[in-house]
C-alpha cells in the first residue's frame, strides 16, 4: 500500500441537484439522499485540508458544469445562475487528507 501525495474533495449532491436532475423526463434512474453518487477530486499540493476552499472558490464553476453535465448534456438546461453560493446549496465538500493506494502498478493519467 502507498500513500498518495494529494487531498481529496469529495463532491456530494444535496436535495437542489437531486430535484434538479430527477425534474427530467428520461429513462435513466431517479437519484435520491440515500444514492451513492459523488465525484472526488485529488487537488494540486499548494492547497490542502487546512485551505482547499481557496481551490474550490477558484475551480467551483468547473466542478459545477462536470456535474451538471453528468445528469444533463445540453447546457441550455442547466441553472443560469451558476455562483459558489449556488454550488454549496447544491453539493457538500468533504475533504480527505490521506489517499491510500491499494492498486498494483503505476497510476496511468487519461485525459477527460
């Protein structure tokens, strides 16, 4: 097992995104409080549990957009007004100091 030099934010959806995204008419499931769903976000060395909010101020509007594009490809359906007041009535952060590494072999970057 290693360690990996990063601090985790974990991205989790609250009552607004949920009813946001089950107000769609589609074929996909309804999400709810008790679904699992969250993005987590391994964020660069110069921020860290003490000061990740500087980071999550600065990059907020592209965590934002990468969730509603989860649920909704087509922008002109998303909320309009898109501010980091907006983002934490929609998601809670948890933030983790230690990322532990279970996995066999090297880490391989892919771009998204």
């Amino acid at each position: 097992m290693k360690t990996i030099n990063r601090t985790i934010l974990t991205i989790i959806p609250k009552k607004p995104y949920i009813e946001w995204a089950n107000s769609f008419e589609d074929d996909g499931p309804e999400l709810d409080l008790e679904t699992k769903h969250s993005l987590s976000i391994l964020i660069p060395d110069k921020y860290d549990e003490f000061n990740y909010e500087r980071f999550l101020k600065e990059n907020y509007a592209i965590i934002f957009e990468e969730e509603l594009t989860a649920w909704m490809a087509d922008p002109d359906l998303w909320p309009k007004n898109r501010t980091y007041k907006k983002f934490t009535e929609w998601f809670d952060v948890w933030v983790s100091d230690a990322v532990l590494d279970f996995g066999q072999g090297a880490i391989v970057h892919e771009p998204f």
